[in-house]
C-alpha cells in the first residue's frame, strides 16, 4: 500500500486520500449550461471544490451534484476494503452522492434491493455483470466501469436491458502512458535484472561486458494510436525517437507533425522496422491474438515488445516460443492473460521478461480520478443529462 | 603502417569481465598498438618509452606516481566516460600529462537512466515484478499503489549536459522543473524545458516529488546530500541518484530510513 506521513508537514502533500485541505474543481460545462434540475422532490446544491494538486496536473471537467440526505441513489458496488472491494477513500467519495449496497447486503435481502439500485460501480472488473443480475434489477440505469477498457463487459447485452455502460477514458490516458514507458526503459536497461545483481548477496563486482540497449534514438512502433498511445508518442519524441504508428485510421497531419509520427498503413511494416513495440489498443474482437507466431517473426531480434493494452491481444504460447528462442530481444507485460498467469506459466521463468501486475492506473491519483469519473458519468445518466464518457456497443 | 609505427597505448586488459571489449579491438588496432598492463610489467625497460597514452577503461588501470614516473613519453590519458574523479587531476598535470574524458556521447543514455529509475520507483515496477512472478502470489491486491510520475515536480541538482538532456524528456511527462546548479543556465535554455532555477538547493528539495543528482563528484559534492537535505525533502519524495555514489552519505540515509519509517519511499 502506498502510504504517506500523516498530518505533521507542512508542506503540501501530492494527492492524498483523506486530506481535507486537498480538492479538486470539476465543472462541466453542458451541466452548467442546464442550471438546476428541474425535480422539484429534491434539493439540489452546485458543489466546487477548488484545484491545489501539488502532483498531477490532470483535472476532470465535471459538474458534482449533491442530493439532499435520504434521496441518494443507490448504487450496487462489490464490496468496501477487503481483497477485491472497492478502496475505503473511493467508498467516502461515492458516499457523498450515493447509497452504496454491497453484493452481500444485496444478496441477503434481494427483495427490497433490487428496486432501489439504479446504478452499478465496476470496480478493477467487479462485480460480474450477467444476465441474471441484470434481470434482476428492474430500476438499474447505468453501469458506470472504473477505468477505460470494458472487453470485461458484454455491451450488446447489457444494451438489450436499456442499460447504459461508461468509462473513464481521460483519467487513465496519463499513467498509462507513463507505464508504457516505464516498461520500455526497465526492458531496455535490463533495470530489474540489475537491481537483482546490485542487491544479490553473492555479487562481489559490477561486471564491465554486461549491456542493455539504447531508447534514444531507436525507433518505437506504437500499434493503436488514440488517447493513450498518443500520450506515449509525446513521452518517446522527447528521447529523440523515431516513432511509427499503426491505427485503424491515419491521425490528423497536424498532431502526427506534433509527435513526429508516421504512419504505417501496414502493420507488417511497423513491425519490421522497430526496435520496441507497443500494443496500446482496446481488446475487441479485431485485436484479439493480435500478435502472433507470423507478427513476432517480422520484428527484429534484438526487438522488445511491450505490452500496456491487454492480456489477450497477444498469443500468449507463441510470445514464449519467440522469447525462448530469440526471435525477439525481451519483453514487458503490464497485462497478461488471466492475472495473475497461473504460477507454472512459462513467463515467469524468462529472464528476458518483465512482467507487472497490471499497475497501468495504479496510482493514488489515477485511482480517485477514475472514481470522479464515474461519479460524473453515473449523475449524469441518473439525471438524464448528456454523459461525459458513454460506451456504445458496435 | 607497419604496427611499430603506431602509437604504444597502455591498457589494463583484453576481454574477461572487466577489460577493454574484444569487439573494440578492431577499430583500436587500426590507430594504436595496444599494450596491457601484464605485456609492460614483463617487458618495463622497453615498454616504457615507447608508450604515450594510456587508455582508462572503467576506472583501470589505476594510475599512481610510481607508473606516472616510469612512463616518460607519456602524453595522455584517455578515459571512457565523462567522471574522472578516480584520476588525480592535479598529479598527472604536475607530470605535464593532459586528461580526457567522454562527456558527449554518456548524457543521453546517463538520463535515460534517470528517467527509468524515477519511472521504475515511483510505480514500484521491481517490486510489481517480483509479485508478479512469485510462486505465492494468488491475485493481484486492488490496493497497491504508486505514485505518478507525469505531472509531478522534478528538482534536478546539477543541470550540465545530462542534467540537461533528463529536464528535456522530463518536460515530455509535463512535470514541473526545478534545478539546482552552480550557475544559472540561459534564459533560452531554461524556457526551452520550462526548468526554473532554485538558487538555494534547500527550496528545491522542499518542492520536489522527485529529486535527481547528475553533479559530477568533486570535494564540493562530496555528501552534498546528507541528513539535513534528506530532512528537507517531502517524505512522499524519492531520490534519484545518476551521479556518484558518494554524492549521498549513504551513512545518514540509511539512519534516517530506519529512525522514520515515513521514508520508506527513500529509493537508495
């Protein structure tokens, strides 16, 4: 767990949970444009909180509503704490705008629960959303998800029961990219493997012959350019790198002219030509195995590939045949698939691979963003307003 | 050219785990006929006329009076990297010999590595690692987190060239930039990287989530961080270290770790 001294600074802390002093200012403008609500069976208040974040610039333009005390909508949440709970600070935001109901207070009285939840918060994939719980809960509105990608969720059906899906897209743009590139530089520096050395009671020198590869300079492909694939793009042009880009669609001349993209309309192409891939694309149907026995082919041997989308984009068993013969240099995972890989996975064993635990928005700041996120989208969808960031199924 | 005619060159040794690489040989051999330490102390009365540079390769050989006094022909020293605090400056120019050093082609894979540390702390990316691989681990814990780089406030002590080239990619994270050194940069260079100069490096390391030593090691740096500056710094900070180990009292930060366990984000 992250943790912090506690009150004695005094100096600013960066985003802390819990800190009174610290808030943050969220004002969407189409919100303000319809001024107040117009149900006159309850009282609403505009909240604005003011933005004094000493780490993390990133603010989320919304509007906060807050409902006079016993009016709160319900929202259907896992758990609070424990292993895989909602976190206790994002439990004391949500409180502020809504009932929250476990699973366990829902399943023990299922009865009069179910009419009450209009809403339901996916927290880190939980709780499972199927066809029975969606059957029963007559009222529900919106499922609102903690994070960008939904591949966990089945949007037709969920559609089919009039019910809305939302994500937050911008609040994990920043440090996912930022983990791209953690991932890159700790590959290419073999950074994990040294640590080891620098720490192993059996290491008596540094030895001389023992190298990594260089990022300036080299050339990063980034397969799925959107929001945060462009982020990455920003982050590798300050290393002097050459950056190609594979995306279903060619970006705007002016934003590849501002990162100093190319375009590879063939993926092939970006494959062979990079020293570093990066899978930064949504899990769907189309990027499933994305990358195979034939595209770990075309890269370069001394290639590495890094991985921050999902687990499945890549065949697994082919990565570590790639890996175990030298087909490609390394690789770095955030993601893989399932989490954790069961503990005999040959991945694990690789010492050209680095693997981590699926940390892309592991941050005290991400984590709080994404519930603001969601709270915004689910006031928006309760309140029948226009919502920030719906998910639509194809 | 007949190889009598190159240059003698002075190195430590060839190849194993801490000699000049074999894969170097091919373009050294062209210009210089190389001579090891072990070829000269068996072959001393010839050998030490003829040899007039001596390539330093990771801080060997090490070179002390007696050598300096035995080799008078030499003109040079020649050492891979850009610190030369193992060389006695003052020595080898009162034996009239001139010292070189690296300093262009170190700084951008030297900040790299600045970069890839702080990213590496602040997301806790070994220890994720070593969870992720472990034979207990059985699920991922929702509530391990880190701390963002992007958007944070980095103080960089001692802003040359790699000081420099890490404020450069450092921008790229849209951190805000704070810096340390002898001198004030140019007001171009300062705003090409949105860096501002702290004169006193107290109010530095007061603002910084993230400090970065790239000073090069000289007595004036020597601890330059010790147990007030560690003090100073916010206990949610991380010190990065690029420069030299000795920059740091190693001492104090490891008192200071154990006496608080508020500095446990302390990355050594």
């Amino acid at each position: 767990m992250f943790r912090s001294k506690a009150s004695s600074l005094s100096t600013v802390i960066p985003l802390m949970f819990g800190q009174s002093n610290l808030a943050c200012k969220f004002f969407h403008p189409v919100i303000a444009s319809h001024g107040l609500c117009c149900h006159r069976s309850v009282i609403y208040k505009q909240r604005y909180r003011m933005h004094q974040l000493s780490a993390g610039r990133r603010t989320i333009n919304t509007g906060t509503k807050v409902m006079a005390e016993g009016e709160l909508p319900s929202v259907l949440i896992l758990d609070i704490g424990g292993t895989h709970g909602v976190l206790e600070d994002l439990a004391a935001l949500l409180k502020k705008h809504f009932h929250l109901i476990t699973m366990k207070e829902f399943l023990g009285n299922k009865e009069e629960m179910r009419k009450k939840i209009q809403s339901i918060f996916v927290f880190e994939c939980r709780p499972t959303i199927d066809r029975e719980l969606l059957e029963s809960l007559p009222n529900l509105k919106v499922i609102a998800n903690s994070g960008v990608g939904v591949d966990h969720l089945d949007l037709k059906m969920i559609s089919s029961f009039g019910v809305k899906v939302t994500n937050t897209p911008h609040a994990v743009a920043d440090p996912t990219a930022d983990i791209g590139m953690a991932l890159m530089l700790a590959s290419a520096r073999r950074l994990v493997e040294g640590c080891l050395i620098a720490l192993s009671p059996d290491t008596k020198y540094f030895a001389v012959d023992w190298l990594g590869v260089e990022v300036t300079r080299a050339t990063l492909g980034i397969i799925g350019m959107g929001s945060i694939g462009y982020k990455v793009a920003q982050r590798a042009r300050a290393f002097n790198m050459r950056i190609l880009y594979h995306n279903r669609n060619q970006r705007r001349k002016e934003d590849e002219e501002a990162v100093g993209a190319h375009y590879c309309a063939k993926m092939e192409d970006l494959l062979q030509q990079s020293d570093f891939v990066m899978l930064v694309v949504n899990l769907t149907p189309e990027t499933h195995k994305l990358i195979g026995k034939k595209e770990l082919g075309l890269m370069k041997p001394t290639a590495t590939l890094i991985n921050i989308s999902r687990g499945a984009v890549i065949d697994q068993d082919a990565l570590v045949e790639a890996l175990q013969n030298k087909v490609i240099r390394a690789a770095a995972l955030d993601v893989t698939y399932p989490e954790p890989l069961p503990r005999d996975h040959p991945l694990l064993n690789l010492s050209n691979v680095i693997i981590t635990p699926h940390i892309g928005t592991a941050t005290v700041q991400a984590i709080r963003m994404m519930a603001e996120e969601a709270i915004a989208n689910m006031l928006a969808a309760l309140n029948d307003q226009p919502i920030p960031s719906e998910v639509f199924p194809k | 050219m007949e190889s009598q005619e190159l240059p003698y060159v002075l190195v430590d040794c060839i190849g194993g785990r801490l000699g000049v690489y074999e894969d170097h040989l091919g373009f050294l051999k062209k210009r210089f006929h190389l001579i090891t330490m072990k070829e000269y102390l068996e072959n001393k009365t010839f050998l030490s006329k003829k040899i007039r540079a001596i390539y330093v390769w990771y801080h060997k050989p090490a070179i002390n009076e007696e050598l300096l006094q035995s080799l008078n022909n030499l003109k040079v020293v020649a050492s891979a990297g850009v610190g030369i605090d193992h060389l006695d400056l003052k020595l080898l120019s009162s034996y009239g010999v001139k010292v070189s050093n690296t300093p262009f082609v170190v700084s951008t894979d030297t900040a790299d590595m600045g970069m890839a540390l702080m990213l590496a702390s602040s997301r806790r990316l070994v220890e994720g690692h070593e969870m992720a691989v472990s034979p207990d681990t059985e699920y991922f814990p929702v509530d391990w987190l880190g701390a963002e780089v992007s958007g944070a406030t980095l103080g960089i002590v001692g802003m040359g060239k790699i000081g420099y080239k890490v404020a450069e990619r450092a921008k790229a994270f849209e951190m805000k930039i704070l810096y340390h050194n002898r001198n004030q940069r140019k007001k171009e260079e300062e705003s090409a990287v949105g860096a501002i100069y702290c004169k006193k490096i107290d109010d530095l390391l007061q603002q910084s989530d993230f400090v970065l030593l790239a000073a090069t090691l000289t007595p004036q740096t020597h601890k330059l961080i010790g147990k007030r500056e560690l003090e100073l710094m916010k206990p949610t900070a991380t010190l990065i270290n690029i420069s030299r180990g000795k920059v740091q009292n190693k001492q104090n930060c490891i008192k200071v770790w154990w006496h608080d366990k508020s500095w446990e984000n302390l990355q050594l």
